[in-house]
C-alpha cells in the first residue's frame, strides 16, 4: 500500500480486559508502545495516542470479530482505516517469541507491508443484529440436541412399562412431548420408576422450552433477514439461516471484497494454485469460513434433488467425465458467484434508504 509521507501505522493486539497498541511511522520504524482498558474512555485514550504520532494512515486490529470488537467499532467511527488482521505468522513467534508487544507490533507491519488489505467488518448495522440473533438460535438448537439425545438415553434405560408407553410414538420430539406431561409421585422418588418419569418430564419440559425458544427467534431472523437481503432468500434453495450465514461471512461492508472470487476463496469455494516445479494443479481450500462453505453446500444439495437446470447441468458433466463430488466443487463456486452478487445489490438497497 502507498503510505504518506508523514503519519503513523498502529497496530493492537486485543484482549478481554486490554489492548495492546504499538506505533510505526511510514519506514517501519518503532515510535512507541501502550496499554490501554478495553473500555470507552480506554478506546479513546488509545486513539489519541495514536494521533499524537501524526495523522492515522491505517490501524491493524487482531480479533476484530472477538475482544477487537469495540474497538474496531471506536476507530470506524472516528473514520480510521481499520484493517483485520489474523493471527501472526508461526514463524514470527519462533524466531521472535510471544507477547502482547510482539502481536501488536506484528499486526501493524502486517499492515505497513501491504500483506494484510481486508478491512475490517461494520458490525454496527443490521448484519450485526442478524448475527447476534444467530449466535442465540444456534446455541438453542446445540441443546435441543443434545436434550434430545439424553431423552432418548433414558428411555432405552427406563422400567420397561414406562418404555411401552413411550414406544408408540414415532419421533423424539413426540416422545418429548409426552414425557412433559408426565406425573411422578414426590413422595416415591426413591422408586426406579418415579425417579425415571421425573427425569424424563424434567428433559421433556427443557425440550419444549428450547423448542420455543427457537421459534422465536427463528421469526426474528426471517424478519431481518428479508430487510437485509430479500432477493437473496428468493434464490432456490437460499432459506433464511443460508441467507444469514452467508451475510455474516460478508458482512454489511461488502464491498470490502474486491471481487466474487474474493467472497467465493472466503467461503472455501475456490480452488488454490498447489505448483511446484514441473507439477501445475489447483488443490481444494480447506480454510475459510467453513459456514459458509456449509450453507453454499446445502443450496447446492437442494438444486440437484429440486432443480431441473442443476439436474440437467449434472448430466452433462458426467457425460464429460467428471465425477459427482467435482461437479459440487463446480456448483458451489457457481452458487457463491451468483449470491454474492445478489447480497451486494440487496446491501447497496438498505445502505441506500438508510
């Protein structure tokens, strides 16, 4: 990147009670290096040593996602260059060792060197709420499961009169749902039977809690998720959850990529030069954000079962050689390409009302 004649590249290394700053003027060269809370007055303190150094080219921030969070927020608000930066280099602590200092100053020639360029995430819009509600949903459902899985554990264990008369019901759900309504007597809990029908309502009922739970804010997620990106959801086989898992991979700051590849190698849905010498071939990505990759997956599936195009797409291909698990490779890149597409003109719709 071209850098200014006079001025100062920060850097932060993020923690939960504090950040780490390190100052570097445009050649590279050491100015200073700070502490600061990780609260309001401690954001604003670091920002204005910062500018005590001369006007802020560029900031780079570790976990701009995690304890970077506020900060990155802070510094964007203030109209600084904000740049994520990911973990440092394994090298760099071999030779170098490992320290708040050492991160923080890593971070900022990360940034001065040009090998970091992604700006950070605005997570101050609606994208934001999305991904919060998110978070929730999933951790909801996390419990479900595995509230489930235990119910189902106990009734396999259970005296076997209260397992007849749970048998007859199809799902776990179901099963659930009786085991809700059961009525153990207090006074016996000491019996098999009574403990039994008291643990399984006790499940039952934390199932049919979740259950709620998750209702609830899946109708959340549908309402923000079709103000934000209502034409990406009307794509085939694009639900609300794809949608907003592929909106939190992007963020409300799309246009920090600078191209469809650039989203599409973000998803892991791009293949990566893999040369050496006489050997020229492309190998898969088996980094970036794997939900998103997940959620490319899913709509893939859902076009070859539903979709007559997918289908007559996947016919050819074979025809041509190519095996099913390549011709999926193919179809997620195409399907990242045509939603990242889609999300930019339905982000560029909401920045332009707001």
């Amino acid at each position: 990147m071209a850098h200014a004649s006079t001025g100062v590249i920060g850097g932060f290394d993020c923690h939960a009670d504090t950040h780490t700053a390190v100052a570097l003027d445009p050649l590279g060269r050491r100015l200073d290096t700070a502490t600061f809370d990780a609260t309001g007055d401690g954001y604003r303190q670091a920002l204005g040593w910062l500018q005590s150094f001369g006007p802020v080219i560029a900031v780079g921030v570790e976990s701009t996602g995690g304890y970077g969070a506020a900060l990155a927020r802070h510094l964007l608000e203030a109209r600084v260059r904000v740049i994520e930066i990911n973990q440092p280099h394994p090298h760099t602590r071999a030779r170098r060792g490992k320290s708040d200092p050492i991160d923080a100053e890593a971070a900022a020639r990360k940034v001065l060197s040009g090998e970091a360029t992604g700006a950070a995430k605005d997570t101050t819009g609606i994208v934001e709420a999305i991904r919060q509600l998110t978070v929730a949903r999933e951790g909801a459902v996390k419990a479900r499961s595995a509230a489930l899985c235990q119910l189902g554990d106990l009734i396999v264990t259970a005296p076997t009169q209260l397992r007849e008369q749970l048998d007859p019901q199809n799902t776990l759900q179901a099963k659930a749902s009786v085991c809700a309504r059961l009525r153990p007597k207090g006074a016996n809990i000491d019996d098999p039977t009574q403990a039994a029908k008291a643990a399984l309502r006790s499940v039952g009922r934390r199932i049919k809690t979740l259950t709620v739970e998750i209702d609830e804010l899946t109708g959340e997620l549908d309402g923000l998720v079709a103000i934000a990106a209502p034409t990406t959801i009307t794509q085939f086989g694009v639900g609300t959850c794809h949608a907003a898992t592929l909106l939190l991979a992007a963020g409300e700051n799309i246009d920090r990529f600078t191209s469809e590849a650039a989203f599409a190698h973000l998803c892991a849905a791009a293949p990566i030069p893999a040369s050496s010498g006489r050997t020229s071939r492309h190998r898969l990505n088996y980094a970036g954000n794997r939900q998103a990759n997940r959620a490319l997956y899913m709509v893939v599936i859902v076009r070859l079962r539903y979709c007559d195009e997918t289908k007559a797409y996947v016919r050819r291909r074979l025809a041509d050689g190519r095996t099913k698990k390549e011709i999926i490779r193919c179809l997620k890149r195409y399907v990242a390409r045509q939603l990242f597409r889609t999300l930019r003109a339905d982000l560029a719709t909401l920045a332009a009302r707001s």
